[in-house]
C-alpha cells in the first residue's frame, strides 16, 4: 500500500501514540503495521459483504485492541527475515565473485607458468625433507636413547 493510505490511517489504529516521538525503526513497524490492518479490513469486507458499516467498525475496534502486538511481532520477524535474506545474498555474490577471480586469475598463462615450477619445487623439498628427516629416524640412536631414558 501506498503512503499516502497508511499515514491518514496512522491515528485509527494507534490513536495513543505520539507519532514525532518515536524513531524511524518504530515508525516502520507501526505503519506496516497499519499496513495489515488495513489489509485485513479490506479480505473481511470483500468476503463478508453482508456486514454493515457498524459490524466492521466493531471487527476493527477488536482488531485494534487485540490484533496490535501479534502484527507488530510479525512485522519485526518480516523484517529481520527479509535483512538476513539480503545478507546472504550479498555473501553469496562476494563469494562468487572471490571464486570467479581466482578462476581468471588460474586461468592466465603467466600464471599457469609460474605455478608449475613452484609446485614441482615444493615436491621436491617434500620429498628430500621426508627421505631426510623422517626416513632416517627409526635408525637414529638418539631416539633409543631418549626412549629409555624417559621411562
């Protein structure tokens, strides 16, 4: 619904509040608040044509009365949903973005040159590290003597 139905109708729902006092958060919330309310007068008017002018006005004093927190509490969860939707999508466009620039950036020449060699470079230090190091420790004497000595 536009603005310009749900401001005039701002003082029918929520004759107790001061509008100029509360914040733009609050004022969001009250007027789709306001929003349902109308909404709702407008699904039982077009399914129950057979009530008069003084059955509705009774149904929206009750709505009114009762129909105010669950609305508002609607509203607030619409809202946050809505937020958490927007984030999520804004991750998943960084997130695609990140993966599709490092597609372009694998996917240069310069690049795939250069990644040749440091990867066969790190296999060969590996490798040379293990036969090193690792290979040779079952037979290293320092260990048999730093295993009796701690028992």
């Amino acid at each position: 619904m536009s603005e310009d139905q749900i401001q005039p109708n701002r003082n029918r729902f929520y004759p107790e509040i001061d509008w100029a006092d509360l914040s733009q958060d609050q004022k969001l919330v009250k007027d789709a608040s306001v929003e349902m309310f109308l909404k709702t007068m407008e699904l039982i008017s077009t399914f129950h044509p057979q009530l008069n002018s003084g059955q509705l006005l009774e149904v929206e004093r009750k709505m009114a009365i009762t129909k105010k927190l669950p609305f508002e509490k609607w509203v607030t969860k619409s809202f946050a949903k809505k937020a958490r939707a927007e984030e999520n999508e804004k991750r998943k466009f960084q997130r695609d973005r990140f993966i599709r620039s490092w597609k372009e950036w694998l996917s240069l020449e310069n690049t795939q040159q250069a990644l040749l060699p440091i990867i066969v470079v790190v296999f060969v230090s590996a490798f040379i590290g293990w036969s090193s190091g690792v290979s040779k420790n079952s037979c290293n004497p320092y260990f048999e003597q730093n295993l009796d000595q701690s028992i």
